[in-house]
C-alpha cells in the first residue's frame, strides 16, 4: 500500500507531543513501563530522557523530532505491517521512520522481549 503526498505531509506535521501519551498509555496498558518506552525511543533515535522531554516540552513536529534523531543502521531490519503498511514498502523517508517508532511501541506493548525489539539478538 502506498503512502499518499497528504498523508506523509500530515504525519511530518503531527507534533510528537500529541503521540508520545498514546505511546504510554498503550504500552502501560499492556504491562509495561515508561522506562521501557523510553529504552526504546532511545534505541531509534539516540534521545536520552532529557532530551526526549525537551522535544515534548517545545512540541515539535515528528519531522523536527527525526531531524534531530540519530537512527541506528539496523533500523531496516524493522519490517511488518502497521496502521495498515508495509514498513518495508513505504517510500518516503519520515512516515518510513514513524512507523518504525509505532511499530516498536507496537512490539512493546505486545509484551516482545526487549533484545528482540531492540534487534540484538
């Protein structure tokens, strides 16, 4: 399924701040933890926990928010279907990105081990 210019635009736009609730209230209903929530943000983006409140604190845009981020090379290896993609097949490089970050939340929240998440092991 392929992306459409208006719905990357909207996602680039969407700020981080207004996701980032739903992130913990998923994970958190499912058992897990803020900590790991955020272990996870900062696998992908290299933000450790000041740093993630100060981008929710300025409220900026998911495509500020990836701007800002240092992804790690195995970040491809994310791949599966989320909110009704392939992540593999998504074509512009920031919804590609933000679903790679739902799809973690996703995997979190489906209690998956964290070496598995973090594709370590």
């Amino acid at each position: 399924m392929k992306t459409t210019h208006e719905h990357d635009d909207r996602i680039a736009k969407m700020s981080f701040a207004s996701v980032y609730p739903h992130y913990l209230k998923k994970v958190e209903s499912k058992g897990r933890t803020k900590e790991e929530l955020h272990q996870v943000i900062e696998w992908l983006t290299g933000f450790d926990n000041k740093k993630l409140q100060t981008l929710i604190d300025e409220k900026v845009t998911f495509e500020t928010f990836f701007r800002k981020a240092n992804l790690p090379k195995n970040a491809q290896l994310i791949t599966g279907v989320i909110c009704g993609y392939k992540i593999e097949e998504i074509e512009n490089p920031l919804t590609k990105q933000v679903r790679y970050l739902d799809k973690l939340v996703d995997e979190l929240a489906k209690g998956r081990k964290m070496e598995k998440i973090l594709r370590t092991a």
